[in-house]
C-alpha cells in the first residue's frame, strides 16, 4: 500500500512529490497522458523564479522531476483513465488496469485546451489545426505560410510570437478590440512585424480537406456580422484551458466551470483527498502558483498521515 498517490507530473504534481519525498513518504507519482504537463509545450519559461535568463519549459519539467525522484520518488509512466474508488480508505487507483491501494491522495491532473467545438476543427484536426505551437509549428507544412492564432491571452500571444520564427505572417484572432494578456506581452505581439490582429472577430469554420490541410478560415465580425474568408496554412487554438476532473465528477466537489473546489487550502471534501495546481486554479494558472499548491498538498498529506498514526 502507498501512502500517496500524485496523480499528475506538472508543477504541483513533482512540488508535491519532492516534499512528500522528503518526508520519507516514499509517493508514488503517476505522469498521465502528458508527462510534465502542459508547461512541455512552452519555449521559454521567463517568469518562474531562480531562472534569471528563463528556462525551456521541457527542460523545467525535467529538473523537478530529476529533483524529486532524488528524495525518493516512485515515477510510474502511465494513466488514471479507469476509475478511483473514494468510497472507503485504503483509496484504489486503477493505473492502466492495475489496482493500487493509498493512504491519501493528491489530484495534480492540471487542464486541457480548451476548442473552438466546431466539427470542421474536429475534422482537420492534426492536419493544420493544431493547440501547441512549440510541438508542431516548425512542421514543413506551416513553414513560409500565414498561419492564425485564436485567442487573445497570454498563451495566445507566445504562441503567435513564436510563430513568427516560421510564418510568413501570423494572424491573431480575438473576439474583444484589446488583448487579455498581461501588457508586456500585449506590447511584444503588437509591435512585431509580422503579427496583425484581427479584432472583433470569431472563427466560424475551418476550410480545408478532411484528408489533407487546412487552407483557411471562414470568419465572422462580431460587431457587423459581415463574414469573410482569410487564407492559412494553420489554426493554433489558444482559448483557454479546461480543467482534467472527468474522473472525479460527482465524486470530488467542483464549480460549475469544472473545477475543483478546495476546502482550506487544497483540501477537497473527502478526508484524505488533496489538491494541487490548475485543476483547481481558474485566476492565477502560474507555473509558481501551481508548485506552491503542491508544496501545501504534500505538507497536509504529511499531517494528515501523522494524525492517523496518532
């Protein structure tokens, strides 16, 4: 039997494993689907503290993990994908069909990319349309090409400033007439060549063949209704996030967007049941945000265990 389970290898997650680590708790941290996290999928991480000339996304994830497997750290490459049973304690964890039994548990399962819902984005997907500009877009099929970028936040406009490195021309679509992202990326992505925005304005459908590419967008004003038709390449979504808790629905306490409530902190209304990270952050969704979160799971889950054993 464990005495934690971490579900999920993002900030909070490994934060949460290195000090559960050090508190000889020897936890068992299962990665997901995505090991590391979304934050694998960023160029540059400029903001987290200790890195004064920034650090490559991927290359953060690694240190954390390198760090907490260092205190003991049991790493199992896999998925919480079957089910958790909450009911009782010991907790059971079903990772890829095998039944792990825990004292406590910690939901790092972080969030998801948020899609336009349209079935031409569906159809395309993979094959122009794509959430993750540092994964695809070197890809041949974008390089010299205008590519679009939808969104209007600080993830959309690093992921329309980084494609300026490959794209003819870069198009951010945004629904408002300003920008949501913090002011010094607003400034970057508004004085770069060769970003143009498009203001005012939603995607209504994504042209293209089903069996080969994307070759543009149909768009929609939302002040004058006037629709047209743009050329691309690409189209990055970068709306938003939705937060992973399809497996903990109607068993852990979330909001209506999703996500999971904390009670004191990052406790969850089942005893023994902890939180950390995006899963449960809707305003702040920082990298530094996050490992705090899983710095505090993993000290409530050492308390927690010590006022079992008393």
């Amino acid at each position: 039997m464990e005495n934690v389970i971490i579900i999920g290898s993002g900030c909070a997650g490994w934060t949460a494993a290195l000090y559960s680590g050090r508190a000889d708790l020897a936890p068992l941290l299962v990665t997901g689907t995505m090991p590391g996290g979304l934050l694998t999928t960023t160029s540059i991480v400029e903001n987290f503290p200790g890195f004064p000339e920034g650090i490559d996304g991927y290359q953060l994830m690694v240190n954390m993990q390198q760090q907490a497997e260092r205190f003991g750290t049991k790493t199992k490459f896999g998925s919480v994908v079957d089910k958790v049973d909450l009911s009782g304690r010991p907790f059971k964890v079903t990772i890829d069909g095998e039944v792990v039994e825990t004292k406590s548990l910690i939901i790092a399962t972080g969030a998801g990319h948020r899609h336009l819902d349209l079935e031409s984005e569906h159809l395309l997907d993979n094959k122009g349309v794509t959430y993750c500009a540092t994964c695809d877009g070197a890809l041949p099929m974008f390089r010299n090409k205008p590519l679009i970028v939808v969104g209007g936040g600080d993830t959309a406009c690093e992921e329309a400033l980084y494609l300026t490195r490959f794209a003819s021309m870069v198009y951010l679509v945004h629904r408002r007439d300003s920008l949501r992202a913090s002011k010094i990326m607003a400034d970057r992505v508004l004085a770069h060549e060769k970003i143009t925005p498009i203001w005012d304005s939603a995607v209504e459908e994504i042209l293209g063949v089903p069996e080969d590419q994307v070759t543009g967008v149909r768009l929609k004003n939302l002040k004058t209704g006037e629709e047209s038709k743009m050329d691309c390449a690409g189209v990055f979504v970068a709306i938003g996030l939705v937060p992973n808790t399809q497996l903990f629905q109607g068993i852990i306490d979330t909001d209506e967007s999703g996500y999971i409530v904390p009670k004191h902190g990052v406790r969850t209304n089942i005893e023994g049941v902890f939180v950390a990270g995006d899963v449960a952050d809707k305003h702040y969704r920082q990298a530094i945000t996050a490992a705090a979160m899983g710095c505090m799971a993993a000290i409530e889950v050492e308390r927690f265990l010590q006022g079992e054993e008393a």
